[in-house]
C-alpha cells in the first residue's frame, strides 16, 4: 500500500512542476525567437536594395536660360581684356624699356667749363679721365643761396658709383663743413703729385679736399679710394694746364 501510495504522489509531482517547467521553456523559446540576436543589426525596413536611385548622387541642372547668361559674361570678359591690351600694347611699343646700362648723357665737360670762365671768375676744371669716368651733369651755381659761386660736375665711377666735384674760389669754413657733411679729417692721400685732404663721415661717404691754384676742389660720393684718387689726379692735371685765376668783372663776390 505504502508502494503504491508513493508512486501516485511521484505521478502527481511529476505532472505539477513537469508542466510548469515546460510552459517556462516554452515562454523562452519564444523570447529568442522574437528578440535580435546580439551583434547583428535589423535591416532598416525604409532602406531600399542596394544600388537603388536613393544611394545615386544628385546632380544639379542648370537651366538652358542661365548657361547661356554664363557663357555670355565670360566671353564679354575676354573681349574685354583683349580690346584692353590692344589699346595700351601701342603705348609700351613706343615706350621700350631701358637697355641693362642705362641712359648715360653725352656730357662734355670742357665745353661747358669753357662756357663757364667768363662767370667763374677762374678757369673750371675739366679732368680727362678718357672714357673711364663718365659725366652725367656739368653745370656752374651762381650760389644765390650759399654766397659761394660753384662749378659742379657729376661723375659715374668705372665700379658704377659716384663721385661729385665741387670747385671755388670763395671758400669758408661753414661752406666747407657743408659740402664734405661735417666729416672730420682723417689724414690725407696723395693724388697727382700734390697732397688732398681726407674727411670721411664713418658711414661709406667720403670728401678729398685740395686747396690749389686760387681755387678749392672737392671730390665727395662713396666710391673707393683708388678711384678718387684716379679722379683727383686728373683734376691736378687740369689745373696745372690752365691759369690759376680767370679775373672776370662779372666775378666779384657775392656781397
């Protein structure tokens, strides 16, 4: 009896929790079913196949109307700039540019000393220094601002610098701390065979002064000693060859 009692209660248990279990599973089972497996992604119901007109890239369209205004101003442009070189093309023809040398001025400084002697009031230098220095002015200043009546020649250096003379007879001290820009004297350099003095302003200028045959000459500029002294010699040797003084009544000193 007791055999048989326990196997009906084993029966009902069984049928109890073995019923429960399988409804638990069950709910389970479809939980997987219905839930997204991990890692991968649900298509997206709104995307199409691939390579459907939605992925294909938009391409704009210009209407007929507004190409042909584009292609309208562009070629107005160009008509433009062409018509704007063929009017200023004759203008540059007849303008050509400068040769690498430069415009250097057929000066000829003994012509216009000889023009110069009967005002000077003495006989202006005009060094022969052949075709190694080359005058780009020759002129004489009355002085009306200084008193102090000078003939002036500018000379381009064989080294493409430059080299001012400046001659007087009526000389002073202010005048001369003028002309050489306050340089002190820092020695003297022969040239020609008579002694100049030297002033140099510590910054590429420099001034040879020569006091000789009545008469003042100052060369001044930043070219190098050596032509300076090139140019003071053929100065000694224009004064040499003329007389020291010119006596003009047109020369006295300004008052």
């Amino acid at each position: 009896m007791c055999t048989a009692a326990t196997a009906v209660a084993q029966a009902r248990a069984e049928w109890k929790y073995g019923s429960g279990m399988g409804d638990y599973r069950g709910v389970n089972d479809m939980q997987e079913a219905t839930s997204p497996s991990s890692g991968q992604e649900q298509p997206d119901a709104r995307s199409g196949p691939a390579g459907s007109s939605a992925d294909a890239p938009v391409k704009p369209v210009i209407p007929a109307a507004a190409a042909k205004r584009a292609n309208a101003s562009v070629i107005g442009m160009i008509i433009a700039l062409v018509l704007s070189i063929a009017a200023f093309l004759p203008v540059v023809l007849m303008n050509p540019q400068p040769k690498g040398d430069g415009y250097r001025p057929d000066i000829d400084v003994a012509s216009v000393a000889r023009n110069a002697a009967d005002v000077a009031g003495f006989t202006p230098v005009a060094p022969d220094t052949g075709n190694a220095f080359r005058a780009n002015y020759a002129r004489w200043e009355a002085g009306t601002g200084s008193g102090v009546p000078t003939w002036e020649v500018g000379y381009l250096t064989p080294k493409t610098s430059f080299i001012g003379l400046v001659q007087t007879r009526n000389s002073n001290p202010t005048w001369l701390l003028q002309q050489t820009k306050n340089a002190p004297v820092t020695g003297s350099r022969n040239a020609g065979g008579r002694e100049w003095e030297l002033r140099d302003t510590g910054k590429g200028e420099k001034s040879m002064v020569l006091n000789y045959r009545g008469s003042t000459v100052i060369l001044s500029g930043a070219a190098q000693l050596d032509e300076f002294a090139t140019l003071a010699a053929a100065v000694v040797t224009s004064l040499e060859s003329s007389p020291a003084v010119t006596v003009s009544p047109s020369a006295a000193p300004t008052p």
